[in-house]
C-alpha cells in the first residue's frame, strides 16, 4: 500500500501548488507509462498512474481503475468501488461508463438491479444521438428492457430527470451526485 499513498500524496501536493497531475505531465503520458507498465505485468505502477490521472479527472483514469478494483488488480476485488468509479464518469459525461453504468444497473453487478436507473443512464448516454447509433450502442435494447420492468408514469419521470442532465466537472474527490448512489 506504499506506492498508494505515495500516489494519493504525490496528486494532493501537486494540486495544493496549483499545478495538477496532468499539468505536470500530459495524460497522454500518463496512458503510456500505464500501458507499459501492464505490458512489464508491474500493476502496481500502472494503477499508480491510473489513480494520479482519475486526481486530474481524466476519464482513461476512472476507467483504469474502475477495471483495476473489478477484476481484483494490485487491489481487492470490489464491485461496489468498481461500480462507484464508473459512476463519477458518468456523471462527469464519459458516454462509454454511461452505457456501462446502465449495464451494471441491469446486471446487478456492484450496485443493486434497478432498471429505472439502468433507463435512466441508457437515456442520458444516447439524449444526443441519432437513432443509428442508438442501435449501435444498444441503448433502445437497454431501455425497451428496463421499461418491461418499470412504470409509464416511471418512465415519464425518468425521462424529465435526464432531460436536466448536466455533466458534473467538479472535483473528482467531491461526493457523487443526485444521478448516483
């Protein structure tokens, strides 16, 4: 856990003098190393790298890490935290961890089934796009699913809800938000 909290330490000082992880070097640097060091099988590194790119916000971060925490990488196997990560980019408007956010609702991995926010996060991840991709993406199969299993009434509501869906771009270290358990 050493490396860890070298890390955690390493971002908050870096964001205390103003400069953060991904001023001091670019992201894309930061995917790099990562993918280096998972080709070297040195995952303690790699996550290392994840977790200062999620500190900045970057969405390849979250995903690194959301992946890290669900197969038990260098970490605990956890669902729950896995499920929370890919959570804080949706919220911050990753489409890819909102269509995988609306997965893990309808699965039930990490967060309890629920296939109002499996229609709600499939809405949010397709509000603005045409009906091809839709299809592509498989958010009108995801939502005709969830709508087997949730209210018109529901529905009407949950489509009001995403309609005022607004990407967070707070901090990554504030609480999640009203979209999120």
């Amino acid at each position: 856990m050493r490396p860890l909290r070298l890390a955690v330490f390493s971002g908050l000082l870096l964001a205390a003098l103003g400069l953060g992880p991904a001023a001091a070097i670019m992201w894309k640097d930061y995917t790099r190393a990562i993918a280096e060091a998972e080709n070297r099988k040195d995952y303690p590194h790699a996550f290392n790298e994840a977790l200062v790119l999620a500190l900045a916000g970057e969405n390849t971060g979250y995903d690194l890490l959301a992946r890290y925490y669900a197969t038990g990488t260098v970490v605990p196997t956890d669902l729950g935290v896995a499920a929370r990560i890919v959570c804080l980019a949706a919220e911050r408007g990753d489409r890819n961890a909102q269509i995988r956010l609306a997965l893990l609702y309808a699965e039930g991995k990490g967060v309890p089934a629920n296939p109002a926010r499996q229609w709600l996060w499939a809405e949010i991840a397709g509000r603005d796009l045409n009906t091809t991709l839709r299809e592509q993406y498989g958010i009108n199969k995801m939502q005709q699913a969830a709508s087997q299993q949730i209210k018109m009434a529901d529905e009407d509501a949950l489509r009001a809800l995403a309609g005022t869906w607004q990407a967070e771009k707070a901090h990554p270290s504030d609480r999640f938000g009203k979209y999120c358990p």
